[in-house]
C-alpha cells in the first residue's frame, strides 16, 4: 500500500525536505513498534472527537473501523511502511486517510508531540507489565534452585576470599531479595508512566472541548481507585521523558544485580571451584579448544549491564540542556528506552531458563566448606562466650591462625595444648566450634544463613512467588 505525499509539510513549506534530511529525521525504521500503541490512542481519541461533536457518531465509527483494519493489515504483515512518511504517526494516518476521507479530521485537537509521548507511556506500561511477570519467574528460579540444594554449604566470602560458611541457598536468597527491590522499583515507576498526556497539543492545549478523562479512562490511565489521571501542565506533558529515564535506572541497576549473579555463576562454573554444571544447552565451546565449555549466557549477561548504564546516560545526556518544550532531540529518546527493554528484557529471561537448567556439584561444595578456617570467627564468638572482650578475642584467634601456619596444620587439627599455648583463655570445649552442621545451626537470628532460618525463608519466598 503506497502512502500519499507527507501529511507533516504544512502549507508553509513549498517542497519537501531533501533526501538526505529525510533519511537522517526519519524515525519509521525504529518507531514503527509504537504503531499497536498508536492506533488505540487514535481509536480513543476519535471516540472522544465524535462524543464533542468534531466528528458525527459516523465518521468516529467509520474512523475506528478503518484504524481496526489498518491494524489487521499490520498484523498480519500486509502494510507497507513508507520512509518517506517520517514516523509511524504519520503512516498510520496517510493509510487511514486513503481509507477513509474522515480521517484527515482525527488530528484535530491534538499534535505530535502529545501523540508521541502517550504511545510512549502505554508501550512502556505494557513492557513493564511482562517485566514484573518475568522477574517474579527469575526470582521462582532462584527460589527452586535453593530448595533443591537446600542442605548444600559453601564458602562465603569477601575480597573474593573465603570468610564464613553459608548454605547455597542463602546465597541464592541474597539475589531474590535485590531483584525484589528492582520490582518494587519497577511497580513505582508505573504509577508515573501511566499518566495520560494526550490533549495537551503541541505545548499549548486546544480550544475545543477536549475531553480528557474520557480518553484517559478509555485508555486505562487511572489511578487505584479508578480514576483518570492526567498530565496537569501541557508544556511539561510534551516534553517530559522522565518516565524513560526512571525506567533506564531501574533496568541499569537491575542488570547490574543481574551482572553480578552473572560473575558468581561464572565462578563457581570455573574448573577452580567447579561448585555448579550448567547444562549444555546454555553453554558454549571453543573454535579451537575442543574441551572447553564457556558460560556465555552467564558472560552475556554480565556484558548486557554496560549498554544498560549507558542507555541511562545517553538518556540523561539528552534531557540536560533542552529548552521547553518540545525539541526534535527528543526523537533520540526512543531507540536507548527500546534497547534498554529488549536487552533487560531477554536477560532476564535466558538467567531464568540458564538457572532452570543448573545443578550443583555437592562433592566440591562439601570440600570447599569443609576448610575450618571459615569458622575462625566462631571461635572468637566462643571466646566472647567467656566474657572475653572480643577485640582480644580477635587477637587471640589471629595469633592461633598464625600458629596453624606456622606448624602448617588445620585449625581444627590443634590441640587444646597448643591453643592454651596461645592464651589460658581457651577452655576445653573451644574445639567444638569446628563442627561445621552444629556452627550452622547456631545462627538463628532473621536474616542470618541459620539452618532453620534458611529453610524458613526459602519457604516464604516459595509462599509469596506462588
């Protein structure tokens, strides 16, 4: 289907733009995924025309029913876009206007700008719904993963050195708690892209009796308790993008949490700790090393967080030095905020499936957890135990890691002698500390990587997920 000639060349412009300008301004070849947006907005727009009297019942209703099978012809891959037509706004309306001669009335009231900005708002909303859905399936797999392995203790660490001993699935937990300040995050957001800015105009409204909340409701901007909401400045309504911005955060600092689950999974991948298998389906080889087997999923995820952060600032950068209102800037807004969905988008996904199809390695857990070294802070806690004040209890127990070193023995290896060699302090009993099940067991504050803890948590987790 052949468009007319632009419907953007007003009767002030005596030829078109040049090739070269049009290719370099048009925005069809990245905002045509608004078009689904684009149509509804339009359906609601001419509804409200024809209940204020700028369209007969008639013409809204022949108007509706072309745009309804404009969309068809879209979906059904029989629409040919036309570059030359800019934008998908203007596509959409050339085609309608071929359709149907009432068509030229629908921009009535309304300009770009606004028409911009409200597909924008509901293609976002839409996306952050199935982002919500498919973080609560990442989290479920985090969950899973942790119940199956409940029993599981490796290596905590800091300074990516082992410090003390948690269950796997405490570890686990820690990310299922950050990705549900990134959904909360995400609910948030919401409440501020879903405000209907259609009816402002250009920058300056209309004189007609726009109708506002009618297309508001149609459009589902309400608020909890059902009512429209909407834009309350039109300069701002046009030329506001701080619900892209805000929703580029949120992606960036949840590809970062999705990075740095990403770097424990390549670690405990590694031949050097060998704690997790991922399955062969999310793995890769080597062109030239025939054993190798490579996370890339895992590598990929990790490497997706940089486009996020610099999505965010790319958008920030834009804003910065923009006067009101509208400015042709803003067309640069489009192509970072869908980036920025389809790459936190598909990340999540594949750490979801990547993480479905993982197993743990129980032998190298158990050998990795079973160095006593981890529990050297239990036995200046036994100290403690003693009424001995813990900065020498500390000590005591630095000295005693030097002696293990020295006589290049386990802690727990040391007999009581050679610990009251160290200071009287060390009772009989002070060796017990080394039982790693019974160490475990005593951590029962909330939060805390306790046996009974763990489990109650991986069972609230798996309650509130569903």
């Amino acid at each position: 289907m052949k468009k007319s000639s632009p419907l953007s060349r007003s009767g002030r412009f005596s030829s078109g733009p040049g090739r070269d300008v049009a290719k370099f301004t048009e925005s069809i070849s990245f905002d045509r995924r608004l078009w689904r947006h684009d149509l509804v907005g339009s359906i609601a727009h001419a509804t409200m025309l024809g209940g204020i009297g700028v369209l007969t019942k008639a013409e809204a209703k022949r108007i509706v029913r072309a745009l309804e099978a404009i969309g068809d012809d879209i979906e059904s891959g029989r629409f040919e876009w036309d570059e030359s037509l800019e934008d998908v706004h203007m596509n959409l309306e050339a085609e309608l206007t071929r359709r149907e001669p009432a068509g030229a009335k629908l921009h009535t009231g309304r300009s770009r700008n606004d028409q911009v900005a409200l597909d924008m708002r509901m293609w976002l909303r839409d996306e952050l719904v199935e982002l919500e859905l498919e973080l609560r399936s990442l989290q479920q797999a985090l969950v899973a993963l942790g119940q199956a392995n409940d029993s599981i203790v490796i290596p905590g660490y800091t300074h990516l050195q082992r410090a003390q001993p948690v269950y796997f699935a405490h570890h686990l937990l820690a990310y299922v708690e950050m990705i549900e300040r990134d959904r909360e995050r995400l609910l948030d957001a919401f409440s501020r892209v879903n405000v209907c800015p259609l009816g402002s105009g250009a920058l300056a409204g209309s004189t007609l009796p726009l109708d506002r909340n009618q297309v508001a409701a149609m459009l589902g901007f309400e608020d909890s308790r059902g009512r429209p909401v909407v834009s309350q400045n039109s300069m701002d309504a046009v030329s506001d993008r701080d619900f892209a911005v805000e929703f580029c955060f949120v992606a960036s600092l949840l590809g970062v949490h999705l990075s740095r689950l990403a770097e424990d999974v390549i670690l405990w991948s590694s031949s050097e700790f060998d704690f997790i298998r991922i399955a062969d389906a999310y793995t890769t080889g080597s062109s030239l090393m025939p054993q190798k087997k490579n996370p890339d999923v895992a590598e990929l995820a990790r490497g997706k967080s940089g486009r996020l952060v610099g999505n965010l600032v790319s958008l920030l950068t834009l804003l910065k030095g923009l006067p009101m209102t509208y400015n042709r800037d803003l067309q640069e807004d489009k192509e970072p905020l869908f980036d920025s969905i389809d790459s936190v988008r598909a990340t999540v996904r594949l750490t979801a499936a990547m993480l479905q199809h993982t197993s743990v390695n129980a032998g190298a857990c158990a050998a990795a957890a079973a160095d006593p070294a981890l529990l050297a802070t239990d036995l200046a806690d036994w100290l403690v135990g003693q009424k001995v004040p813990f900065r020498e209890a500390h000590h005591l127990v630095g000295e005693v890691v030097g002696l293990a070193e020295k006589l290049a023995k386990p802690l727990n290896r040391l007999t009581l002698k050679e610990l009251q060699g160290v200071s009287r302090k060390f009772k009989a009993g002070a060796l017990e500390v080394f039982e790693l099940k019974q160490a475990l067991a005593k951590r029962t504050s909330t939060g805390s990587p306790g046996t009974k803890e763990v489990k109650k948590q991986l069972r609230r987790w798996a309650k509130r997920l569903g």
